[in-house]
C-alpha cells in the first residue's frame, strides 16, 4: 500500500531530493565547487522569499530558527510583544523568558487573525517593546496571519519584526523585502517537502543592527547569528563550523522545484485548500478558523460528534494508509487538520483521501455521499 502523508508536516519528499542526499560526500570546508554551490543555494532562497537580505541557513527543525531569532535580539530586561492567536504563537512567549526578556502577550481568539489595528493599539499601550514576534501560518488551528501588514506596523514603528513562516514558507507568497519584514524563518520539512532538519533565516539590515547594538552581546556559540554575519556573510571564505553537506544537497533540490513551479506553486496551494475547504463545508463540516483568515496549507474542522479521534485516525492510517493530524491543547480531540502542503497539496492525494474518509465514516454509520466527486467538482470549479 502507498502510503500518504497529510499531516502539516512532515510531507512527503520526492525521490528526487531524496536523491540529492545520496550524492558523494564533499569537504564543505575546501572544495571551491561547494563553496559557490552554498552561495547558489542562499541567493535560492532570495529569489524565493523576494528578498536582498541575508539568508543563513541553520542545521536543526523549525523550532532553532525561533529560537535563534530570539535569543540573538532580546537580551535582558528588553520587552517583547509575543501575538498569541495560536500554539505557536504563544510559544514564543516562553523563548522570550528563556532569553531573559519580559513577554508582553497579546493574546486573540484562535479563530481571528490579528489586525494591524490591534497591533498599533498594543504598541501604544507599550511603548517600551523592541521587538514583535508573530506567526504567518499557526498550524495547530490553520490560522494565517496577515504578515503583509503586521510587520509594515512593526516597520513603521521601529520595533523588530520576528515572524515564524515555518508552515508557509513555498506555500503562501511572502514579499520579505516589500513588507519590511526583519526575521523571516522557515523549516525545510513543511511546504518545501524536504526532510526536518533545516531552518532558512532571512535576516534586515535592522535587525543585523539590534544585535550589532545590545548592551550584552549574546553569549552562546551554536546560535549566534553574528558568528555568520562576521564570517561567512562578510568574506565568504569560512563556515562557523562543517556544513551539513546532504542535508543542504536536499534542501536545494526541493527548492529548485519551488522556482521552477513559479507563481503557480501558490496557485497550486490555493486551488487544493479551496476545493478542500468547500468540500467539507458541503459536507456538513464546520472549519476553524474564521473565513477571512484560513490558511491554505492546512485544513481544519471538527471532529463529528461520537467519533473517537485516535481511534478513527489510527484506522485512516492502518486501513488506508493515509494520515492526518489531531491538534492539541484546548483544541485537542475537536479538530482534525488535514495538511496540504508542498508535496501533500496533490489532487491526487486529496482525491484518496476523500474517498477513504468518506468510506471511513460509513463504516462510523455517517453517511456523505461522494465527497471525492465533490472535491473533482470543486477544484474544476474553481480552475
Ligand atoms: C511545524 C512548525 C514549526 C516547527 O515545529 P515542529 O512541530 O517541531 O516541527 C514551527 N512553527 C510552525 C508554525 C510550524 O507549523
């Protein structure tokens, strides 16, 4: 049985970035051919994020590029509006904390979107905040935040802007440079369906300067941003320490396919969470988040009354071999979430998946008739 992933995240990983990690190894430090290869790789991931800031590209999960990102701009004492409409965006209260900074939490609905408005408002409430931390699409509830202003507020006002773009970097189109944005990051294994294990920052001018500019500079090694800004980005001649050599091998081939789908790689995400969204609506499914703000790599909706979660999903993944997520905390047990992303935003995938699911549920005694057809009806509706 082939199996099929559609959780948000990890995603399926195309035999051809597979491969790439196979190829001989080489001495990232010495040979001249990996040294242009990494310059390749970051001016890649420029065009890709529309960006002429530095890119650094950090060898651990998604979650090191958040931290990262924190430790090297808050020091002591330095007040930090964390936007909590999400799990993950209020996780960046504790890596705040962690890095001695006083979190001011500006917490939301799960299913609302913060507005430039209320962003403006808290930061009149609290002048003293240097940097905002917030999240583009906050998986655990499907929940897309409008970066494209936020961060133009953040701008405006003076105040970093540190917006995890894990779940939507290749999947949502994000102009980096036009929207001000001063730490961009993302993870490899979500819409760039290449395996966990790779972070890409894209790090302003402004933010180089937070740093360059602390009372206390940042005492750790491993994710000390400036060790990169004052080395490799400076000379290029010396890596702060052995490049992860398969790794970025994948991670430039699953990007290569990203520019070379072009703008039709959003198009692609859109079209697929669309016809998702509107199948399960006719469904009789109700989705979180709110209309206006629903992310296109990731589908939420609830759990149908009496169906026990683990158990419904164990038999997708058993019978079927198809997975979907669950969430967790207060959300836990009431929603699944389908991830559509990079590799998981298929029509094919979608179309398995609809056909099991509703095959599933009868099985439960719930019958929706069709829901494959009706997915087909609603992605050519919509072509
Ligand atoms: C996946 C993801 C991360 C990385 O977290 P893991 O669950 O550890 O992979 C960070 N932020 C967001 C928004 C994510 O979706």
């Amino acid at each position: 049985m082939n199996k099929i992933l559609l959780t948000p995240g990890p995603v399926e990983v195309k035999e051809s970035v597979r491969r790439a990690m196979a190829r001989p190894m080489v001495n990232a430090d010495l040979d001249p051919e990996f040294l242009s290869f990494f310059n390749q790789l970051t001016d890649k991931f420029k065009k890709l994020l529309k960006t002429e800031n530095d890119i650094i590209l950090l060898n651990g999960e998604g979650i090191i590029g958040l931290e990262a990102a924190v430790v090297n701009i808050v020091e002591a004492g330095d007040q930090v509006l964390v936007l909590d409409n999400g799990y993950f965006g209020k996780g960046f209260a504790d890596f705040v904390s962690n890095a001695g900074g006083v979190p001011v939490i500006l917490s939301k609905d799960y299913n609302q979107a913060f507005t430039a408005e209320d962003l403006e408002k808290a930061l009149d409430q609290h002048p003293k905040v240097k940097a905002v931390t917030m999240v583009h699409c906050d998986t655990p509830s499907a929940m897309l935040n409008p970066i494209e202003e936020l961060a133009l507020v953040c701008q405006r006002r003076q105040v970093i802007s540190i917006i995890d773009a894990v779940a939507s970097m290749a999947a949502e189109p994000i102009e980096t440079d036009q929207w001000g944005v001063d730490i961009l990051l993302g993870g490899s294994q979500k819409a760039l369906s290449a395996p966990p294990g790779m972070t890409i920052l894209a790090i302003s001018d402004r933010a180089w300067q937070r740093m360059y500019e602390r009372k206390e500079p940042y005492k750790g090694f491993y994710l000390n941003l400036l060790i990169w800004k004052n080395g490799w980005l400076k000379d290029g001649k010396e890596f702060p320490y052995t490049q992860p050599v398969s790794d970025l091998y994948a991670l430039d081939e699953a990007v290569n396919l990203a520019l070379a789908e072009g703008d039709q790689l959003f198009q692609r995400h859109q079209d697929i969470a669309e016809a998702t969204r509107q199948t399960l609506l006719e469904s009789g499914f109700s989705l979180m988040p709110e209309e206006n703000c629903r992310s296109n790599t990731v589908t939420a909706f609830n759990i149908p009354e009496g169906i026990a979660d683990q158990e419904f999903r164990n038999k997708l993944w058993q019978e079927y071999g198809i997975m979907i997520g669950g969430s967790w905390g207060p959300l836990a047990g009431k929603i699944w979430r389908i991830g559509h992303m990079g590799e998981g935003a298929r029509a094919e995938k979608l179309f398995l998946f609809f056909t099991a699911f509703a095959k599933l549920l009868k099985a439960y005694g719930l019958d929706k008739p069709e829901m494959a057809e009706v997915f087909v009806r609603n992605l050519n509706k919509n072509n």
